[in-house]
C-alpha cells in the first residue's frame, strides 16, 4: 500500500526509538502515561520483564487503569488487554495475581472481547504463551 502525501503538506519528522531495554520501569511507565507512539514497545518490555521483576507486573497492571491503554485498539483488544496477556504470559504467581486484578477492572464488554482473544472461558484457565 501507498500513498502520497499532498502538496505543501509537511511529513511529520520520524522520532528516534528510546531503548527500552535500557530504561527503568518508571521510564516505560511514563511513555506510556505520557501517551508516546512507542507506549506499545513500553507495554511490551514492561511485559517481558514482568516474568523475573514484581515491579515490572505491578507497574503493568497500574497501566492498565489509564484511558491511553484502554481506548487504545487493535481487533478485539485493546493494550490495556494486551498488557494483561503479557501479564499472564509472563506465568508468575505475582503477575497473574496483577492480571486477574486488572482484567476485574474492565468494562464487561471488554471482558467478554478479551477471553474471546484467549479462546478462555474464565481468565483463570487462560494460560497464553509469549510468541
């Protein structure tokens, strides 16, 4: 797919990548509070890390709270539900507790789009893998 961009129409600059792998988890947190294109990789890394790092889960799961993960979408779900996937991935008695908390919070109706997503009748007996 392309597509041209009109005459006299500025091209938005192309915002350096902050290194995820080098930040705290209070530096993820506030790319995604702060609502950055890149909140998703922030989501992703505090996901990957929440499988040896508490921390990691609790801040995760805090996140999930926030309308910018929330309103957020793709398909059936939205980051706040793909937090509490990598929540639930990442298999930690902590982080699972987290998970479950944050799924409760939900709206019904993302409830029901989110074990839908995990082929789970119950967020309990959902047990998704990381890719």
């Amino acid at each position: 797919m392309t597509f041209s961009i009109p005459p006299g129409m500025p091209v938005p600059p192309r915002l350096p990548e902050p290194p995820v792998r080098e930040m705290s988890n209070a530096e993820l947190a506030e790319l995604v509070r702060a609502g950055s294109p890149f909140r998703g990789k922030a989501v992703y890394a505090l996901g990957d890390r929440a499988v040896s790092d508490d921390d990691a889960a609790t801040v995760l799961g805090e996140l999930t709270y926030l309308p910018v993960l929330r309103e957020d979408r793709f398909h059936l779900v939205s980051m706040a539900g793909a937090a509490i996937v990598a929540l639930l991935a990442a298999a930690t008695p902590h982080a699972r507790q987290v998970a479950y908390r944050a799924f409760a919070a939900l709206p019904e109706s993302e409830q029901r789009d989110l074990l839908l997503h995990l082929r789970s009748d119950r967020i309990e007996n959902a047990h998704p893998t990381t890719p």
